[in-house]
C-alpha cells in the first residue's frame, strides 16, 4: 500500500474518532491491505494525534484471550498505543458522548508500570518480570470507529487496537511473589456479577503478552519505555457499556477498579 493510501485512511480514521462516528471496514475496501499496512496507518494516525497535543504514555495488547477472539472473530492478537487523553481516573464518570465513544465495551485486564526500557526481539516473560515496577487492576474501554465492530485484524490495528479510555486501579503491587497467571478477577455492572477470569487467559500468563507485544513493536523499532503503562489483555469477555452503567472489579491481591457512565 502506497503512503498517500497510507495517510488517506488514517485521516479517516482519525476524523471519524473526532466525529464519534463509524466507517465501512477498511479490509473491506482493500482487501490487499495488510497488518504492515495496518500498523503503518496506526502511526500515521498516532502522528495526528500528537499533532493535536496528545502524549504516548504506554501500549496496549488487544484479542489476547479466546473468549474475545471468538467474539470478534479476531485469531491474533492486536497493538496500539495509549495517550494521555485516553486515561481517566479511577471511580470516575465517563460521558459517552464528551469521550467520543461511539459502540464501547469494557475489558478487566492487568497493566504493568516499567522501570526499565524493552526492545524485542527476544524479550521473555521473565524480561518482562524483571522490568515491570508494580502491576495493577484496570478497565479498558475499547471502542471501535468500524461499524459494528465488523473488523479484521487489519483493520482493528489501523484503528489503534480499538483503544477507547482507560482507568488503572489505584493500589499498585509488586510483582515479587505473585503468580500473575492464577490471579482471578470478577467483574460487577450495576451491582451484580457478570464475568470472572484468571491471568492465564492471556496467553497463560500476562507477562506472555507483554512480551509478545515488546517483541512485535521491535520488528518496527518501537521500544519500551521506563514510565510507560502496558495493558496485557482482557481476562474475560467484552462486556456492553450503556449510559448509566457502572463498572467494579476486583483482582486477587491487587485490588479493584470502577468506572461508570453517562450519556
């Protein structure tokens, strides 16, 4: 794919984030286009952003677990960056509409805060491990400008791993000690339990999936760097967000996160 194609999607990507509206998927229009592809219209989207006075304050691992491959009908993971307009604190009341989330879901992950860069190839679980200074409880809400969230792994890259907001709990935990991949989560809307998971959802261990994404970005050389948050992928199923909702979770040994909505 040429660069003016290149930079053409990711303009309307980027205008459909701003307009809070969805387009045909772009693997659809161009069925030659590839995850390169995909990844290179994502940076080119990023640069826009950046543009605009946004900040990269992390990376982000997406379609990690089964339950969410099998939703989506995505068999490979995804990647894409985190920017500073996309946290929001933890307890905080989201609007729908001031965000510019357009068809919103919520996933219950682990984020993991560096201490040390990375920079693949060959970054390990225990690489990973060693670099990570606390890990923590978060809501990823991931949102989707490709209309009903009918997306190839192509396009869901383009469109930055379909990267919403996101809130990371506030009790950070070493990760001395822990066995990340038995840790589990439960999830609460509105009072009531809707889904459970455990860390090996993600490729058996989170760390796995830290690791593939250090490895993945080096093949573009993209490091990690010290001070930047990495969302490991959902533990269990997007979850369907509608104005009113209010989000709680809880992860052995790391605390909870909560999140609610208006319109």
């Amino acid at each position: 794919m040429n660069h003016a194609l290149t930079d053409e999607l990711a303009r309307e990507l980027y205008a459909a984030l701003q307009g809070a509206r969805t387009l045909p998927p772009l693997k659809g229009r161009h069925p030659a286009l590839t995850v390169d592809d995909a990844y290179r219209i994502s940076l080119a989207m990023l640069r826009l952003r950046e543009a605009d006075g946004e900040r990269v304050v992390g990376k982000k691992i997406g379609v990690t677990s089964k339950p969410v491959q099998e939703m989506l009908g995505v068999h490979q993971p995804d990647f894409g960056f985190l920017t500073d307009r996309m946290h929001v604190d933890n307890g905080s009341t989201v609007s729908l509409s001031a965000a510019r989330l357009i068809q919103p879901r919520a996933e219950g992950e682990i984020a993991f805060m560096l201490k040390a860069d990375l920079q693949g190839p060959g970054v390990t679980r225990e690489d990973v491990l060693a670099a990570t200074e606390w890990v923590a409880p978060c809501f990823e809400i991931v949102d989707s400008r490709i209309a009903n969230w009918q997306i190839a792994i192509e396009d869901t890259v383009a469109d930055n791993a379909s990267c919403g907001v996101f809130v990371i709990g506030d009790t950070h935990t070493p990760v001395a000690g822990l066995d990340l991949a038995m840790l589990r989560m439960d999830i609460e809307k509105n009072g009531e339990h809707v889904a459970s998971g455990y860390g090996s959802a993600v490729q058996g261990h989170p760390a796995e999936a830290v690791a593939w994404l250090a490895n993945t970005l080096g093949g573009f050389g993209i490091p990690f760097k010290a001070g930047e948050l990495i969302l490991s992928g959902s533990l269990a199923p997007l979850l369907p967000i509608r104005a009113g909702d209010r989000y709680t979770m809880q992860i052995d040994g790391l605390g909870g996160a909560s999140i609610a909505f208006t319109e």
